[in-house]
C-alpha cells in the first residue's frame, strides 16, 4: 500500500526558480563595509599626514651634497627645466622615462638647483603615499583604526622616511602605484554596489564610463612614466580587476558571469587600463616629441632603411631607444658595494649607505661619525615575512578579498625581482611594493585585534588584549625609529652610539 506524504502549504513550498537564472551565490568571505566615521576618519588621516610631512621636512636639505643617485636625477632634471628634455651628452646614457626627473624639476622651480629644490617632491610624493595607504587600508578592511595603524607604520618605516627626503625616483613610483591601486579598489567596490542593487540578474547590463578605473589606468601609466617596474603592477591588477567583476556577476546570479564579463567588462579594461595608460605613457615623453637634440631622437632619421616605415620617425626612434633601454636593464650585472638581492630586502639584509664623510672630530678631538643609512624600521620589516605567510592562509581558508589584493601587489613588485637575479639591485626596489608589505602586516594585527566569527562578535575581553597587543606593537616600532633616527638623518654620533645602530655587519 502506499503511503501518501502530506501536501506541502504554501510557506513550505519550493519556489520556483527560472531555468536560466542562478541563485544568488554569496562569496566565503565578503567584502567589509565602510565605516561611518567618513569625516572624523578624514580628519585623522589629515593630521596623520600633516605629522608626516612635518617630520620628513625639517632639516630637509641636509646635507647639500648629492647623495648616492642624485648624482643622475637632480641634473637631470634639471635639464628637463632648462630645455624640455634630459640633454644629450656623449659620457652619458638615459635609462629611465622622463616623469619622474619632470616631478624633480617642479621643486626645483620653486626653490632652486640645490638639495632643497630637487628634495621637496619626494617629500611630497612619500606623504601623498602614506595618505593614501590610509584611505586603502580602511577601505580594505572596514576599519578607520586599522586604516591609521597602516598609515602609521608606513610614517614609521625609516626606509620610507629616507626614500621621501632624497631625490630619487623610487618614491614617485611609490605614490603612482598605491594611487592607482586604490581607485581600483574604489571601482571594484562601485561596481559591487551597483550590480547588487540591480537585484537578481539573468544577464548583465551596461556599467557605461567608470572614473575610478579610468584614474587608475592614468595614475598606472604615470608610475610606468617613473620606471618601468610599474608596469608589472599594471598587468596583475588589470587581471585582477576583471576577476573582481567576474565575482560581481557571480554573486548577482548571472547565468554566465565569464561571458558576461568579457562583453560588459573587456573592452572598458582595455580602453582605461591598456590604452589610458600607453598614451599616458607617451605624453610624458612630449619634451623628448619636442626637443631638437634629447638621446635618440633623430635615430630613424639617421636609419632610415627600417623596418615598418610607415611609422613616423619620431616613434620608430622612441621604440628603438626602448630597445636599447631594455638590454641595458636586463644586462646590468657589475657589481656594487651595496647592491643586495629579493630575498634580503625583507629582513633589511643590505640597506644602503647614502652619506658618511671621514675625518669628523668633535672639541676634544674625539671621532665623530655621521651616517645616512636607507634602512627600514627592524621591527616593522622583520615580520615582513610571517606577515606574508599569514597573507597566505588568509587566502587559503577564507578567501579574503583584502588579502588576496595584498598578495596580487606583492608578487607584482617583489616576485618579479627574481626573473633575473643576475642584475644589480638595490634596497629601494623595494618602494613601490613597501605599501604593501605594510598592509600585510596591518591584516595581521587585524587578528590579533580579533575578528567577528559565526560563533558570535569579538568578546570585550578579547578587543581590549587584541587592542592592547597593537599597542604595544605599535609603540616598539615607534621607538626603533626613534632609536635609529639618527642614522637616518646624518645626526652627529660617537663611535659607541654608531656601532650601537650598526645591528648586522651588513649595514657596514
């Protein structure tokens, strides 16, 4: 016999489901909201970053002497300044794209040819750097006071300190990349919030212009302006981004959210992130478009049995001095006293003596020494590298967005270093990337903050001894930057005070 199952009610009926739609298919691990605090955090962050310029200017233009790569950039840029391009001298042979010596030359401009001038613009550009860390991190992680614990770490890294108060490139580079970053972040946000409000979805609708995308290609295409390193991050964040549109789609039910991307979202990445950013690459050679005599101008004039000579001289002699650029990068291999490789730059194995003049005595005649070392804070880098393992479990068991970001600007700006680990390398490779190992380690203390779970919120007790911890933390790294403060600004020291901050005989 058989046995008859009772009919369902109504309440306990399956909905129907159209047969092209998907459920809605939420992420593991969603993407933390923003905060409510948006003009108090504002005003955080503008104190944070007022500190920072204010600490990083005093004493700038000390000492007058070109330091370490100053050599190059603060002339050059200098002739930027005078002609509209670095001049084309025989002893000399110009490895990098223009942007960056043009940033130099604006302080110049304002304040004159000496260390001043050409030294302001790190300064601004490091500032702008820590700011927007700020902003990124608070983002990323749905805290205001995470966001600050980031922004505080990088305004206490003594490697930032030293590379936003000397004229190199590396600092510009920096800024560009988080800039950018950033704006990618934002976009991927917009474009979440707008799909989820378009409710369940059958397919996708257009997104038409999207300005953050759009900054971010401009600001990529600026750091590839700076140096060529930018364009790695410009690769792996483009891809990312599509992947992030992709997750959007998913989550909104798309039947086919691969397709779906590749027909809503494709040909906009290509405009802001492929074509954006090569002519604003471009535009930063217009001095070069323009000048009569820049290095290699006029090669397709004086070759002009080429290939593609359909292509305007000028650009065939762009391409082909690329070319010269690019074997003088991969083949860069003699050897320099304080040259270090990937692998060292994250215990602060081989910072960089940028000053240290001989023969300083005090009144008693007793030695003096004066020392600028470009060395990151060691408490802050030396948890560099467990910070990158927790990154990784992180991505591992829950698959969180910030992590994931985090990790995606690492292996940009530091995997790609050991492609060829037979060039020379310095210490302040590591710029661009810095940002970003200081976010790894600002996830971490998000655990030990404590974090919500399923089985409830973080327990008063548990903030307080997370909140405690990051304290604590936070008050160490501060004292070792006080603590090598004076090897970072060439402050006068005895024999004892020096060998004291000399913690590895390769800082020697």
């Amino acid at each position: 016999m058989a046995v008859l199952a009772p009919e369902r009610t109504d309440d306990e009926a399956t909905p129907a489901v159209h047969p092209r739609r998907r459920p809605r298919r939420p992420a593991r691990q969603v993407t933390p909201p923003l905060p409510t605090d948006r003009v108090l955090s504002w005003v955080l962050t503008a104190v944070l970053g007022a500190a920072t310029f204010l600490s990083r200017l005093w004493d700038l233009s000390y000492p007058g002497d070109l330091l370490f790569d100053e050599a190059y950039y603060p002339p050059e840029a200098n002739e930027v300044l005078e002609w509209g391009y670095e001049y084309n001298r025989g002893y000399t042979f110009i490895v990098h794209p223009p942007l960056g010596k043009l940033l130099i030359a604006g302080g110049i401009k304002l304040f004159g040819y000496d260390s001043f001038g050409w030294r302001f613009p790190s300064l601004v550009a490091g500032t702008v750097a820590v700011v927007v860390l700020v902003r990124l991190a608070r983002r990323l992680t749905g805290s205001t006071l995470l966001g600050l614990v980031a922004g505080l770490l990088m305004a206490l890294d003594g490697f930032a300190f030293t590379i936003g108060r000397i004229g190199l490139l590396d600092v510009f580079l920096q800024a560009f990349v988080v800039s950018a970053v950033a704006c990618l972040v934002v976009d991927r946000d917009r474009v979440r919030a707008r799909v989820r409000a378009a409710g369940a979805l059958t397919g996708g609708f257009a997104l038409g212009p999207r300005g953050w995308r759009i900054a971010a290609g401009i600001l990529f295409g600026c750091a590839a302006g700076v140096k060529w390193s930018g364009v790695y991050f410009l690769a792996f964040f483009a891809v990312l981004s599509l992947f992030w549109d992709r997750a959007a789609w998913r989550e909104a039910g798309v039947a086919s959210p691969t397709r779906t991307t590749l027909r809503r979202g494709l040909p906009g990445a290509v405009w802001a992130l492929a074509v954006l950013p090569v002519l604003t690459y471009l535009a930063t050679f217009t001095g070069w478009f323009l000048g009569e005599n820049p290095q290699g101008r006029h090669w397709a004039d004086q070759n002009p049995d080429t290939a593609f000579p359909w292509v305007p001289g000028a650009l065939r002699s762009l391409w082909h001095m690329h070319g010269e650029w690019l074997a003088f990068h991969n083949g860069l291999s003699t050897p320099h006293p304080w040259e270090s490789g990937p692998w060292s730059w994250l215990v602060d194995g081989r910072p960089i003596l940028l000053w240290n003049p001989q023969g300083l005595t005090d009144a008693d005649g007793g030695q003096v020494i004066r020392y600028i070392l470009m060395v990151g804070t060691p408490t802050l880098w030396l948890v560099f590298a467990p910070a990158m393992l927790w990154l990784l479990w992180r991505i591992a068991a829950r698959r969180d967005p910030a992590a994931i970001t985090v990790a995606v600007a690492i292996a940009a700006g530091w995997l790609t270093w050991f492609v060829n680990l037979d060039r020379t390398m310095f210490i302040f490779y590591m710029a661009p990337v810095l940002p970003f190992f200081v976010l790894a380690v600002t996830l971490a203390l998000q655990d030990v903050l404590g974090r919500p779970t399923a089985d409830g919120p973080v327990t008063p007790f548990r903030r307080q001894l997370g909140l405690g911890a990051v304290s604590l933390y936070l008050a160490v790294v501060a004292l070792t930057f006080a603590f090598f403060y004076p090897v970072l600004t060439g402050q006068p020291l005895s024999y004892a005070e020096w060998v004291q901050r000399m913690w590895f005989p390769s800082w020697f």
